[in-house]
C-alpha cells in the first residue's frame, strides 16, 4: 500500500501541514524484539517508531506517515497502522484515507485480501486493503477457505449483501443468507422479512430462474429440470420456461412472445402437443398421448391448441393442421392416422359445440359407393372456412370423400338437405359442386354430378335425369356389360348406354345384330304392359302411367315372370 497525500524525504517522515513541514520522527530502526512492545512505547513517548527508507524499499514498500479521517498512519516493519491523536494504535475498525475505508485487525495492522467482520456485518478487503464497495468478489466463504469459491456482492457500504436482491448494471441478482450469489432456480419472499434461497418448489410469484452468471433472466427462454430437481440427477426431465419483463415464469396463455402464442401450466413449464383447459378456471394440460383414452369433443367447452414439439412449442394458428388425435398421438408411431384440424387467428382448434346433422362415411371402392366405418352413424357440422364449406365431426376432424346426409335429426338451420356430398380426397375436404371425377381404390375414374346452386341443395349428389344423363347419388350411371342397359333407380328404370346418356328412342336398342331392349313391342293386354327386353317377356301392372317407355319416362316394372336381375343395373338399394 502507497497511501496518497504522503512524501518521503530520506530517513525523515513529514506531513504537510498548513504549508509548513513537521518533522513527526527520527531516524532510528526499531528491532523484532521491541515491535511486541511497540503500541505501549507509543502511546508513552507519543511518537512513531520508524525504520529506514532503505530497509522498507528492501521490503517493498515506502516509508511514509499520513494523515486520515479517523487517525494517522503510520508504517512500522513493513506494516501499516493507524494511531488515534493520543498516539494509540486503532484495532479491529475501519480507518480511513483519501475517500477510503482500511481495516486494523486485533493487532492493529492493516489487513489486506481477507474477510472481514466488524459485528454482525461482513466486509472483504483488496490486497491493497482498502473496503470492497459496489463490486465482486469471487472467494472462499468465511472462515471456510477449504469450502468451493462463491461470487459475493459488497454494496455502497462495503457490506455483504445477504438475504436480498442487487441490481447491477441494470440486471437483478440474488443473494442467500450466507451472501452467496445463486444461480438457477431462486426463492425471492420479499413480503415481511426478505428471504432468498435456493427453489424447491415452483410459486409463480416468488421464483425465479438465474443463468451461469447469476443475472437474472426476463424476457427469456430456459430448458430445465424442475425446481429442487438435484443437478446430478441425469433421469430428470427437462422442461421449457419463459420468463416475463418481471422475471417471474409465465403461467397459462402467453399470446404474444415474439408474435406467436405458447401455453404453459401452472408451473411454469411449456404445454406441447395437444393442450386443454376444461373450462376458464382451470389450468391448462397436456391431453392425450400413449394408452390414453381422451378425445377432443370432451373439451368442447373449453380451450383446445395444438402446440407442436419441444423444439417447437407455439400454439398452431390461422391455418390447417395435420396430426394425430390425442389419444394416438406419438409421432414416433407411423402406423397411426393423422387427421386435418382447423384452428383459428387466436390458436383454437375448432371443434363443434353440436352437431347439424347426422350421416354416413362412403368410399368409391370398386366404382361403387361403399359405406365406411361399418356402415356405423357419425354427427358432423358444415363450417364455412375461407369462403369454402367443410364437414367437421365432433372431434374437430375434418371429413373427406363421400359424406350421406340423413334426413334423421337434420337441423332446420343447418343449410343441409339429405343427400350425398363429395369432399374431395383426404387432404382437400372442400365441398365439391358440379361435374367431379374421383378415382376409385383401383385408380379407375369416375363421373360425378353435385348439385352447384345456391340454397340447402347446394353439392348434394344427383339422383335422376340430369341434362340428359342419369346420375344416382351423384355417380354418372353407364352401361357396365352392354351398349345400352335399363338401370333401376330408386325403383325407376331408364334405358343408358356406355356413355350414361338417357335413351329415348322407340327402337330397337342392338348390339353385334343382337336385340338387347326393344322399346317398340310395347301392348296394352288387359291393364298390363308387355316389354321384351333380349327376347323376354316382361309384365308390370300399368297403373296411371303410360303404355309406353319411349322419351326416357320411368317406368316400374313388376316381374310377373321369372327374371334374371343381373340384366337389370340396380341401385334402388343404399350402396
């Protein structure tokens, strides 16, 4: 220590003093032996025993005296000391110089780079000796240098901070007991007496996360283990936390981190995959995944997202997605079914709070319509997205291929009228209107009709005559073994041939020369009309109807003889 203020002059030490110059001692080397005794021989003769310039330059240090706010110091062996104006040497107190603070020890020395305690409070000293103030200090604990180093904070009074938060260079750090700096997960109660320690439990207002340098994180992201989780604990689970401007950890919905929305629970850690609340009190929860049982419409009262992965995180929005139901979600699994869900601008996923209508599932297998799921009932409901409407059911998952529209429980105001719709393949699932063709499982296509005006008819699938051609539930029906065959639908018969356009004509309908359906020998015997279609006889009571079939009319036939159905193509039966 080289104290400012001082001047040496060979063996003599001055003080400058109201611009003269006191000699305050004499040139003589006091011994090891007299230095036990030194603090009585000063305090009796009430001046400063010395040695040499040149012995204190072999010891590394000047020989000087100078003035303080609280005594006088003075250097004796290569030792410093601060002496009251009786000439007594202060002991275990701070003394100062120069806007400084030095503290003696119970021998009265200046000590330098160490603890120090001055009642209940706690002090470090740098090599120079002087009172740590507003800065670090990375150490031992007291009176534990065999114990790990800790960084410590020495506040504007020099005293350790303890049990308290520091903001330094505008970031907060936390201090426990002890003074140590913590890092990760902290304990702040500021309410009564402040306490900080280490987090073992989670409490959304009073912990908090510090990184590796014990600033405190806000407006950040961490990945860790739960609070109390032990560090080596290598099995432990790892979670996602945001912490807020405030520090504390976000909870529940967070609509705006970097524009997108995430959700937590009420731990603090970050939902993925499918999340729901049950209603608006409750927390929300990861739903589904392996050997659960739970479905969407279960939290149809209450909030649904899908928030993707860990790596991920934010909930879906404003747009279609792909993905597995709750209760098949493993992505690990490709083996499962994924399904398209809507979810809005807010990250909700659309699911139904009631149904418009009941129906059934088709597929085009084999150029037939062939009912799925067993032929089983399922509930759904028409929303318009993006001005183009779509079937849900009660999961939220969006319906494809054929969709029959019962007349059972249809709602007045559901805009639906009974009848077969077409959604295109499994990833479009818009109503198609118009003239469609769909492949069938075989790769064949096929011809379709849906109604396209506006009103409740809107995409319903032809039955019947339509600009010429005959169509049933939407499908454009042809001759399938022949150039022309009579087809039943819905109990009536038309004559198509293999291009599905209605057949008029009074003719003979042939093919290779051969008579397949002859329109023209048509009689009246006895109420009865006789049809010979490939040279057989065919009765059926008339009724009102006329004796004829010519102009495409319908007409019921009843087999009054025997008849081979295969001649006749029927689709008076649900497919």
């Amino acid at each position: 220590m080289n104290p400012k203020g001082l001047r040496t002059h060979d063996n003599f030490i001055y003080r400058k003093y109201n611009g003269f110059v006191m000699q305050l001692g004499i040139s003589k080397s006091v011994s090891k032996k007299q230095k036990e005794s030194a603090l009585i021989m000063r305090k009796q003769t009430k001046i400063a025993a010395v040695v040499s310039a040149a012995a204190l330059l072999a010891l590394g240090a000047s020989m000087t005296s100078f003035a303080a706010s609280k005594g006088t110091w003075m250097m004796v062996d290569g030792e410093w000391y601060c002496y009251d104006k009786n000439g007594d040497a202060y002991t275990n107190v701070f003394c100062s110089s120069n806007g400084k603070e030095y503290y003696v020890g119970d021998d009265g020395q200046l000590v330098r780079s160490a603890w120090v305690e001055d009642g209940s409070d706690k002090y470090f000293v740098n090599s120079s000796g002087a009172k740590i103030t507003n800065d670090w200090r990375l150490t031992t604990p007291y009176e534990d240098e065999g114990a790990e180093e800790e960084w410590y904070y020495f506040q504007s009074t020099g005293k350790m901070a303890t049990n308290k938060k520091i903001t330094y260079k505008g970031k907060s750090y936390y201090f426990d007991s002890d003074g140590k700096m913590l890092t990760g997960w902290v304990t702040y109660d500021n309410e009564g007496t402040a306490n900080v320690d280490e987090a073992n439990t989670f409490d959304s207002k009073k912990t908090f996360y510090c990184d590796e340098t014990g600033a405190r994180i806000e407006k950040g992201w961490v990945k860790s283990t739960e609070p109390g989780v032990e560090d080596d604990d290598a099995d432990a689970d790892e979670y996602w936390y945001y912490f807020k401007a405030s520090g504390k950890a976000q909870t529940g919905k967070a609509t705006n981190i970097k524009g997108q929305t995430y959700l937590f629970d009420d731990n603090g850690r970050m939902l993925t995959g499918w999340v729901a609340r049950t209603d608006a009190d409750s927390e929300y929860q990861e739903i589904g995944g392996e050997d659960s049982t739970e479905w969407l419409k279960s939290y149809k009262a209450g909030d649904v997202y899908f928030c993707g992965d860990e790596d991920d995180g934010h909930a879906k929005k404003n747009k279609w997605y792909k993905t597995w139901r709750p209760n098949q979600y493993d992505a690990a699994d490709e083996d499962n079914d994924e399904y398209w869900y809507y979810i809005d601008k807010n990250g909700k996923v659309y699911i139904p709070s009631d149904s418009d209508a009941t129906g059934y599932k088709y597929k085009l297998k084999d150029a037939k319509l062939e009912a799925q799921n067993s032929g089983a009932t399922i509930e759904f409901t028409k929303k318009n997205v993006n001005s183009k409407s779509y079937f849900f059911n009660q999961d939220g998952e969006m319906l494809s291929q054929f969709i029959e529209v019962s007349a059972d429980n249809l709602g007045a105001d559901s805009g639906l009228k009974a009848g077969m719709y077409y959604f295109g393949g499994d990833d479009d699932g818009s109503m198609k209107t118009g003239s469609q063709s769909v492949k069938d499982d075989n790769g064949d296509t096929y011809k379709f009709y849906f109604e396209n005006k506006s009103g409740a008819s809107k995409g319903t699938g032809v039955t019947g005559n339509k600009n010429g051609y005959l169509y049933n539930k939407g499908l454009l029906i042809t001759a399938d073994d022949y150039k022309y065959q009579l087809a039943e639908v819905l109990g009536a018969q038309f004559i198509v041939n293999a291009n599905g356009t209605i057949q008029h004509g009074n003719v003979e309908y042939k093919e290779d020369g051969d008579v397949l359906i002859d329109t023209r020998k048509v009689v009246d015997k006895d109420d009865k009309t006789i049809v010979i279609y490939e040279g057989v006889t065919y009765n059926s009571a008339t009724g009102a109807l006329k004796n004829s079939i010519t102009g495409g009319d319908l007409r019921t036939f009843r087999n009054d003889l025997d008849i081979d159905v295969n001649k006749v193509m029927d689709f008076s039966q649900e497919n």
